[in-house]
C-alpha cells in the first residue's frame, strides 16, 4: 500500500480540547498500544530468522522486519452516537509465523466465526460448545511434520467414531510449544458444537475420549485428554481462535533459533485448521482464505476523518507520529 507523507483531512466533530490533543499527539493513543507490543514481537521473530546463517531464510527475515513499519490511524466518527474510533491500516508480510500477522489472522477468523454464529446456532437450537484438547507424547522437531501426519489421519478416524456423531459443527486448530528440553508438543485443539441432548442422552466421559483418542491415534500409552464445557459461545470462540492461528509463540524463539529454523521447515505448507460440519457449512471458503485477506480495521463503520501516520522506530520499540511536510 502506498504510505502518503501527508495523510492530513479535515477532523469531523471534534470540540477545540479534542483538536489539541491529537495535534500534541506523538505516539500511538494508549488504546492501540498493543500494536507496539506486537511490533516489538515481529522484530524478535525477524531477528531469529536472522541468525539462520547458511539457510535460505533471509527472505523471511526481511519480510518480517518490514511488516507494519508504517501505520496509517484513520478516524471513524459513528453517525448515530458521535463516537470516535480509529481503525488501522499497514502493510502485512503474511508469514506465517509473524506475530502481527497472526494477530490480523485471529480477528478476522472471530469476525468471521461471529458473524456466522446466529445461522450456525439456528440449526441447533440451545447447542452448546465444548473445548477439547488432543495430545500426543513430544517428538524431535525433526520429526513434527511427520507426528501431525499422524494425528491428522487420527483425527479422521475419531470423528467417525459413533460418540462423535452428536458433534454439530466443529472447528480445530493445531499448536506447537517449545518443550523445557528442546521437544516438540504437537497438540490439537477443538471446538465441538453439540445439542443439549449431549448432557442428558449422548454425555462422553472424559476417561472416554481419552480411550477413543487412544484408539483413533494407535497409541500405546494414554494420552493426555481435556473435554470441557465453554459458558458461552463468545468465549469458545475466542479460545477456538487462539488455538487456530496461533501456531508458535514468539517468546518461545529467542533461547533456541536452530529449533526454530528447524520448526520453520517442518510446518512449511501444512495447515493448521480445519473445520466440519455446520460450522464448515456456514463459513464456507472464508477460512480458507484468511492468509490472504488479513485488512485491519473493517469493523469500523462511520465516516472517516483524518488520518495519522506512524513510523516504527526500533531503538524506542514504539510508533511515533510522522511529522507533517512544511
């Protein structure tokens, strides 16, 4: 996108106090603060990319560096209460493991997720959510993309499995975590639409679903399994989105750069969700396409007002307010 260096407009329905204020502007409001911390993130994974020495991972280093350098604060004025907003809007990179890209990622997944909820909970009427998470003992990150292979195939045979035909809709998201002693911990998590009757007719213990995840991944040991009820369907969403796009933490990179690397190759074009039944239905392609559609701020309805540019500046870790052209 290009970045004008003067993105000044006249601001609508500001009072003379309102107008001083964002004149002595400097940083970013401290409303959209998280943007630096995200920023700060994207650095740190762009400086571990960085130190792959000999490996053809520069491109993603610089991709990642160059990502949201930039940020146009738009101000959006709500017509009917006179309230102000601001969206933002920059420049991604889409890697995949770009903090501020998987951030852009999970909102657009909720706003999706959310405006898909009311046709969704239509078709089952007082439907519940429930979060289960699937685990398989840890693995050498040499040897992930061959571990999610399996729970991939695994997860196949469990929904087929007769306990599961209650579930709805389903939407699963895959994570991996940096063990203490350098193994990967490939898990699942997932979000199950069930009826009411579930809890009266069709209830699975947990002691169950680790004996049918057990069985589906043909292992000889019992796994780990955690089945729990989610009070409401804005929080199951919220966790189901986290667990989706997520798929490493940036704070997990910095003490290990090799296993991150390494981590890089393995995921490299699998991914990471998938959905089912009337959840699949109702969203259609749209998550599918959310690598390439990740726009900030479409939320925001109203009329637009000015807008401010803020650069990244790295020795302050923080956006500061672009100076006008005199």
């Amino acid at each position: 996108m290009t970045i004008p260096h003067n993105a000044a407009a006249p601001l609508l329905h500001h009072t003379a106090d309102q107008k001083q204020a964002e004149s002595d502007l400097e940083y970013l409001p401290p409303s959209k603060w998280v943007w630096d911390r995200k920023k700060a993130a994207a650095d740190l994974v762009a400086g571990v990319y960085a130190l792959a020495a000999g490996r053809d991972v520069s491109k993603h280093a610089v991709a990642v560096a160059r990502c949201s350098e930039t940020l146009l604060l738009s101000e959006v004025v709500n017509l009917e209460t006179g309230e102000l907003g601001h969206k933002v809007q920059s420049w991604k990179c889409r890697e995949r493991h770009c903090p501020v890209c998987q951030s852009a990622r999970a909102r657009k997944l909720h706003r999706e997720f959310t405006a898909a909820l009311p046709e969704i909970m239509k078709q089952v009427q007082g439907g519940v959510f429930l979060f289960l998470t699937l685990t398989v003992r840890n693995c050498l990150i040499e040897e992930l993309r061959a571990t999610l292979a399996d729970m991939g195939k695994a997860w196949k045979r469990l929904i087929e499995q007769k306990e599961f035909r209650i579930v709805k809709g389903w939407i699963r998201g895959t994570e991996v975590t940096r063990a203490e002693d350098g193994l990967a911990h490939p898990h699942f998590h997932a979000l199950l639409l069930v009826p009411p009757s579930y809890f009266k007719k069709y209830y699975v213990k947990q002691a169950r679903w680790v004996e049918l995840w057990q069985a589906a991944a043909r292992l000889n040991y019992a796994p780990s399994v955690d089945i729990r009820r989610v009070k409401t369907a804005k929080g199951g969403i919220e966790e189901a989105v986290k667990a989706a796009t997520y798929s490493i933490k940036p704070a997990e990179l910095s003490n290990d750069p090799a296993w991150f690397h390494e981590f890089h190759r393995q995921v490299a074009s699998l991914r990471f969700l998938a959905t089912g039944g009337i959840i699949k239905a109702a969203l259609g392609g749209k998550v599918e396409g959310l690598a390439d559609d990740i726009a900030e701020g479409k939320e925001l309805e109203g009329e637009q007002g000015r807008t401010l540019v803020f650069d990244w500046t790295r020795p302050e870790k923080r956006y500061r307010r672009r100076k006008e052209a005199s």
